[in-house]
C-alpha cells in the first residue's frame, strides 16, 4: 500500500496533511489494507474530550493475535519472531519462528483457559526478559484476557498494589532472574506480595534460574510440565474493537500508580503503522529495542507492533554493562541487527566507557537508530550519532508515553532531517499544541509551553482502570478539549518540536516515570520523619537523579544521619523499588510553603540544581528564613 513506508519529506507532508484533514479516511484505508478482522467496524471514530469519550473501529471484530501471529504463518511461518539473547553470552541465541511461537502461544492459552481465565479476566505477569513473558502476554490477547504486566524490578509492595487495584486473579511469575553476574529471587517477592492479594487464585511459574523455592500448595504450579501436556491449538476469541487488550501502571504526580486501559483495534493499528515508518523496518531486517516488556516501550515495541509486521524482534534479557560495556555493540554484531532503539541514559553510561570497546565490532549492519525515555542531551546525542551510526544512520528521537500507547512525535529515517535534541515532527495523525499558562493555544512557530494534542489518535489510552474520574482529571481538565501531556515543549522556526521536559511532579530518572508522592509516602513512614520532598537534579549518566529534603522530628547529626539515609533508600527500595533511590538526602530544619501549605518545590529544585541567583519572589512564603538555611546546608 503507498501509504504504509512514507518515502521522503514531500510525501511526509502529503500524508500527514492527509491524515488531519481526513482522519476517518486515512486510518480506514490504513486499517483495512494492513489487517485480518474478523467483521469491519461500523463507524471508524467517535470522540468526546470533555467525557472523555473515545472509540476507534467501533463495531469491528478481531483478535491482536491473529494479526499479530496466525496470518504469518502461510507465508513467514519459518521466518524469526523472537531472538532471544540470554543474559549469558555462552547460553546460545533462541530464534523463535512464527510456527514455533504460534504453538507455543496456543499452549500457553489453553494452561490460561484451564486455570479458569476467561475473556475480560485480569492476569498480572512478573516475568523477567524472557520469551514467556512475550508468550504470556500474547496468550491472554489471544484468549481475551487483560494482561497487566509488572515490571519484574519492582517490590512486592509495588507488586501487591498493583495486583489488586486491578483484581487480578492469576500471576505468572518466574523462580528468578538474571542481571548480569547476579541472580534475583522474584518468587519470594511474589510470595511477600500475595500475603496481601486474597483474589489471586494460582500462579504459574517459569523456571528460569532453578532455585530452590517453595511452592505453595493448591496454588503455585510450574509452569512446564502444563505447557507439554497443552494442545498447540487454541481458536482465538473474537474480541470487540474497543475491549480492554492491557492494563499497564504508570506513576502519577500524586498517590498511587495509574492503570492506563489500552483498547484492541486502535492500539494494533497504530502502533503497527508507527513501528513500520519509524523505524523504516523492512522484510528480513533484525530489530532490536533494549527496554524492557515491563514498560509501554516494549509492549508496543518489542512485541504488539513488530509482531504485527512479521518482524523479527530481539529480546534480550542481560544488561548493557555484562561481561563488559561493549555487550550491546556485540549483540548489534552478532545478530546483525538492522534497528537499534534505547534509552540516553544507557547512551551515556556507554559512552563514559570510551569508543575502544565499540571499535572491536561491526556495526555496519545499522541503518536506524532510536531514543526514547527522556530528553537526549546534545553530547549524547553527538557519542551515538558519531560512534554507533557512524554519522549515517539518522537518529530517531521519539517522543511518547505510557498514556500515548506509540510514538507521537519523530523523525522519521532517511526521509526528516534530524536536529540533535529536537524530536522534531508529529508522526502521521498526531496533532500536537502548544499551550500558555492561560489554556491559550499558541499558534504559530517559535513559541514554548505546555505540550497538549487536540485530536484523538487510535492508540490513545482509553481510560485509568476502574478511575475515570482520575483520567478525566489528569489529562482533559488542564486544557479545555485537548489531551494534556505533563510536559513542557518548544516549537522552533520550522516547526521542530523539543520537549523541554515534565511540568508537573513526575520526574524521569534514567527514562523510568517516577512520581514524587509515593516516594515521600515511602521516607515519611520512617519514625524519625517529620517531612520530606523530592526533587530532580542533573545527573552524568540518569539524566535526572533525585535529590530529597528530609525534615527529622528530632535533629539529629553525624552517624544518626547517616544511619537514616540509608533507612530511608531501604524504605524506598521496598515500597517502590531500587530505580527510586535516592542519589541525595538533605536534612533540613523545614521546607519552604505556601500560606496555604504546600511545599514550594520549584525553589528547592533551584537549590538542587545550585542555581539560587533567581529564587524568584520568596517573601510570600510561610517560613521564608528557612530558605537561607536550605542553601547554607546544601549538598
Ligand atoms: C515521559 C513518558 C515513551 C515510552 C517510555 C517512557 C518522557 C519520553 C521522550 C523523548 C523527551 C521524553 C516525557 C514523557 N519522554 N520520550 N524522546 N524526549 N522526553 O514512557 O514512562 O510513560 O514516560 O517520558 O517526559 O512524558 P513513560
């Protein structure tokens, strides 16, 4: 079809013009030439920001799965879906084809069925970076039910809540994994989370790194031995266009962590057609993106849009920095790979490491390569374009979010001209604005704000589970019918989009979304914590680290401080997980608030940041004198 590769930047234009002058028509066509459904849908959109109301393809029928696997099968049966790269570079590669992953799909579906899952079911998976996790997702799609996978470096704490805020019913879970040199119990973090989880009925558990765990009866199986017995031959559910295909948290500015639904026809649609012109992926090239499944990136990039171009996509379980710093250069050489897409912050810490270690491989295989996460800073941006693409191959900076499904604004390779630190155009459909702090759009270029998009897209998410009221709140109430994005964006002279960074109390570290509230929730649980914030600083290699002001009922010093610093990131570490540590903690006599109460965090982010030349109007404050000392006793 003409409009499923977009060849260069005239044609760009044409199709994007298109697709917002018409966008009920371009997305048909989109959808009706690039799919199997079982019954096409009646109306392809309707939508309602003040609700929020949105549907795309209402009325049709289909299964992800049979997009996604089966319709391969005549024609790529034998072709690589997954290649699987362990964490040891001694244990060899898996090439998963598409008959292979087909059966093993359906056997995993039919334990699913077995166990009592049925369509609409909530299924949680902790599964490290292995192919049963694609397997697990792509087993409940086929059979209907929401799959909400947890990141498995999360904590119980953040695993139990998570469970249940979405009533899950079963958990697939792994013994354990690997991180380079070391291993992780993740069955003990199942078991401490589901002393909490009364609605889980049964576990299903992966061997990987056979341990020695405990296995509770009547509820935990492993996993293996279900699967042998299982029928390779599962019929897919049929599912409405708008059925709920996964669960997937994401931290809020405030309390706990968001279920953002994502919808069926819509999401395969778009993240289909974004993964194929974003990455300018081609029949029989090796595609590899380094997130993991546990975030939205890999869900919409590892497995949903890769799969549903018969791509073949690598999933990698190891970390970049095991045996040495040069593993992704070697992966990249072995297998390969065509389109490599990862985060600055692993940018950054390779490109500490030197160019030695990129030297000894090929990596002439390269043709595109991504970013996504966070901002990439200019010297980042500079390492890899220079190092890895060797000033050929065009560096895509995508901008996107849980919330967005796929990506929303980037170049697109070979055809827009690429600007370091600019994710420069909206992808096809997406209709970007820039907002003043009145609600005012602002037209025209050269002009910054707040970063919002006035038009649904199909991939959008459709709700928070079980909180509209949240979803309207968060995202359609700052700006009146438009989606709010959290963050600030600039658009230059022609008309390249920046994205400044968050405007609200999320702060991204190493490109993982953390919210600042539970956080404090965390340290404020330490008895000897009156009151605490967060704040993000610049960082070397995270980009942005976290930096947190810590108010002790009794001022203590010299060891009691130290014994509470390290109290305080144990605290974090369980609640939330260790990506939410704290880089500073700074013991202050009080933080700086409002006559109404609220603490003034944009003057302590200054603080953080060692720019106190322009802390703006304090006078206002309740306790303007702690100010000076918050500076006085900065780290
Ligand atoms: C937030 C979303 C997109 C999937 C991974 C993160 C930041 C993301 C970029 C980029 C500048 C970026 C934004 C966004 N972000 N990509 N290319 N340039 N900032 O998904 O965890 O939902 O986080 O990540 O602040 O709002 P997420």
């Amino acid at each position: 079809m003409s409009n499923y590769h977009i060849k260069h930047l005239e044609e760009y234009y044409q199709i994007y013009r298109k697709s917002i002058r018409e966008p009920e028509n371009f997305w048909e066509e989109v959808a009706e030439e690039h799919f199997v459904w079982r019954k096409k849908w009646d109306k392809v959109l309707s939508w309602d920001f003040s609700k929020p109301e949105i549907k795309w393809f209402e009325g049709a029928k289909l299964n992800i799965t049979e997009n996604c696997i089966d319709r391969h099968l005549v024609t790529r049966g034998n072709k690589t879906a997954i290649l699987f790269e362990p964490n040891n570079p001694d244990e060899p590669a898996e090439h998963i084809s598409y008959n292979e992953l087909h059966e093993r799909v359906n056997q995993m579906a039919n334990v699913l069925k077995d166990h009592g899952i049925k369509k609409g079911d909530r299924v949680c998976i902790y599964v490290p970076m292995i192919p049963e996790l694609a397997i697990s997702i792509l087993a409940c799609a086929r059979i209907g039910a929401i799959h909400s996978v947890v990141f498995a470096g999360f904590s119980s704490t953040a695993l139990s809540t998570r469970i249940n805020d979405s009533d899950c019913k079963m958990v697939i879970a792994a013994d354990g994994s690997y991180r380079g040199a070391k291993t992780i119990d993740l069955k003990g973090i199942v078991d401490e989370a589901l002393e909490s989880c009364p609605g889980v009925e049964s576990v299903l558990m992966v061997k990987r790194i056979n341990s020695d765990i405990k296995m509770k009866k009547g509820r935990d199986k492993w996993l293996q031995p279900l699967l042998d017995e299982a029928s390779t031959q599962c019929p897919a559910e049929i599912m409405d266009a708008e059925d709920p295909l996964f669960i997937l948290y994401t931290s809020g500015s405030t309390g706990k962590p968001k279920g953002m639904v994502h919808t069926t026809a819509g999401y395969m649609v778009y993240t289909a057609y974004s993964f194929k012109n974003a990455f300018q992926y081609r029949e029989n090239d090796v595609y590899w993106c380094t997130a993991d499944i546990g975030w939205i990136t890999g869900h919409s990039y590892i497995v949903y849009g890769p799969l549903a171009n018969g791509a073949t996509t690598v999933l990698f379980e190891g970390i970049p920095s095991y045996p040495d710093f040069g593993r992704f250069w070697d992966i990249i050489d072995k297998h390969k790979v065509n389109q490599f897409y990862t985060a600055p912050t692993a940018i950054r810490a390779l490109a500490k490491q030197g160019s030695e270690l990129v030297e000894k491989f090929d990596l002439s295989s390269i043709k595109v390569l991504g970013s996504v996460g966070e901002p990439i800073n200019e010297e980042a941006w500079h390492w890899y374009n220079d190092n890895i693409g060797k000033n050929k191959s065009p560096i895509i900076d995508t901008w996107w979010q849980t919330e967005t499904g796929a990506i929303m604004i980037t170049p697109i390779p070979y055809v827009t001209p690429t600007k370091p630190t600019y994710a420069t155009l909206p992808f096809i459909g997406v209709q970007p604005a820039i907002v003043n702090e009145a609600g005012e759009e602002l037209k025209g270029n050269q002009v910054e704000g707040r970063l919002c998009i006035k038009f649904p897209w199909p991939s959008m998410a459709r709700t928070i589970w079980r909180d509209h009221k949240r979803y309207k709140e968060t995202y359609f109430s700052t700006v009146k019918n438009m989606y709010f994005t959290g963050d600030g964006a600039l658009r230059d002279e022609v008309g390249y989009y920046r994205i400044t960074g968050r405007v609200d109390d999320v702060i991204i570290v190493s490109g993982h979304n953390l919210g600042t509230a539970p956080i404090e929730d965390a340290i404020n649980e330490h008895p000897a914590v009156a009151e605490s914030a967060i704040v993000g600083f610049p960082h070397e290699i995270k980009g942005t680290a976290l930096y947190g002001y810590v108010t002790l009922k009794d001022a203590g010093e010299g060891r009691i401080h130290d014994n509470v610093r390290k109290e305080i990131n144990q605290l974090i570490t369980e609640r939330i997980g260790p990506i939410a540590k704290l880089d500073k903690i700074q013991f202050t006599q009080g933080l700086p608030k409002t006559r109404s109460g609220k603490i003034m965090r944009r003057i302590l982010r200054k603080i953080a940041e060692r720019d106190t030349s322009n802390l703006g109007d304090i006078s206002t404050l309740l306790n303007p004198e702690c100010v000076q000392d918050i500076i006085d006793e900065a780290l």
